[in-house]
C-alpha cells in the first residue's frame, strides 16, 4: 500500500498512514469552476506535471492560471498577491514567453478602477521589469555621460581658448558656454 510508511529500528517499528492526494486525478474542469483558491495551487501542479511532457504548454497554462486568479473577486489582495507569486515560481517560462506574459498580464493588474496594487517582489514580472529598468538606466547613463563629456571638452576648448588670448564673446559663440560659465575658468 502507497499510503503507509513503515520504520524498524532495534526491534521498534513506527507505522504512518496518511491520506494522499493524487493531483493527476483531479478533474480540471471542476478546479476551475470552484471558487475555493486551493483550486488555483492544486491546477498549478495538475500544471506543472503536464508541462513536463508538453513544454510549449506552460505559457497557456500559466496565463490561464493568472487570469483566473486576477478575476477572482472572493479574494482580497494579500492572497491574490500570495497566490500569484506562487504560480509565478512554480510554472517557470523562458525569458520571452516572460516577456510576453508581462506585457499580456500587467493592463489586467493595472486596470482602472481596481486599486490591486500587488508587491510582486522576487516574480518573474519583478526580474523583468528590474532588467528593463537597468537596460533603460545604462541608456539614460551614456547619453548623460555623452552630455557631460561634450560639457567637459567644451570647457577644455575654452580654457584653452582663454589662454590664447580669444575673448569671451568669441568664445560664447563658439563653445555655447555662458559667459559666467567662462569667467569661472
């Protein structure tokens, strides 16, 4: 029998019955009708345990589960929030189909009118949006560093400038310093 453990240690023996729930029997279309959100955690192993065989069904079957779980208007947002990171960690996609399922995800967590506002820390939406932050901040940091290199050269000229003796209207012109900008070298 699957449902007992059994121990024997120096003529002492320790016996477990339990009761085992056999995700790969629950009928789908049941867990999706029931409002209970352990339905939502017991579809997420159905889930996964499909997705071994059939890869290229994760994607579907985690925007299903996001979905069902956004929609669910039983619960209040600390369990939505609960249940989201874990399907998030338990269905694991590629980076693109993360990609893909943030931008399908993200109007349905941002709709008007539902103040949601889920702390989606350590998700996949999380990372991703972390990295398109930094993609967008090292963008932002080269043409401020591009900026601020052209500001330096056009001081260096200047100065240079100064030396040889051009004025500070001339200068002004040519560098597009100001004249206070000028007078500080």
């Amino acid at each position: 029998m699957k449902n007992i453990y059994n121990y024997h240690f120096f003529g002492t023996e320790l016996i477990y019955k339990y009761q085992a729930y056999k995700i790969l029997e629950q009928d789908e279309a049941e867990l999706l009708q029931s409002n209970n959100p352990f339905s939502l955690v017991i579809l997420a192993g159905l889930y996964v345990l499909r997705g071994k065989k059939q890869e290229n069904l994760k994607y579907p079957y985690k925007r299903r589960l996001m979905r069902l779980l956004l929609k669910n208007t039983s619960l209040d947002r600390k369990k939505i929030e609960r249940l989201f990171i874990f399907i998030d960690h338990v269905i694991e996609l590629q980076e693109e189909e993360t990609e893909a399922l943030v931008y399908e995800i993200t109007p349905m967590i941002e709709k008007e009118g539902t103040e949601m506002s889920l702390s989606l820390e350590d998700t996949s939406f999380a990372k991703y949006y972390k990295r398109i932050g930094k993609e967008e901040g090292r963008e932002e940091g080269i043409k401020e560093g591009e900026a601020k290199g052209m500001i330096l050269g056009q001081k260096e000229v200047a100065r240079k400038m100064l030396q040889e003796g051009y004025s500070i209207d001339v200068i002004t012109k040519l560098t597009e310093l100001s004249k206070e900008e000028i007078e500080n070298l």
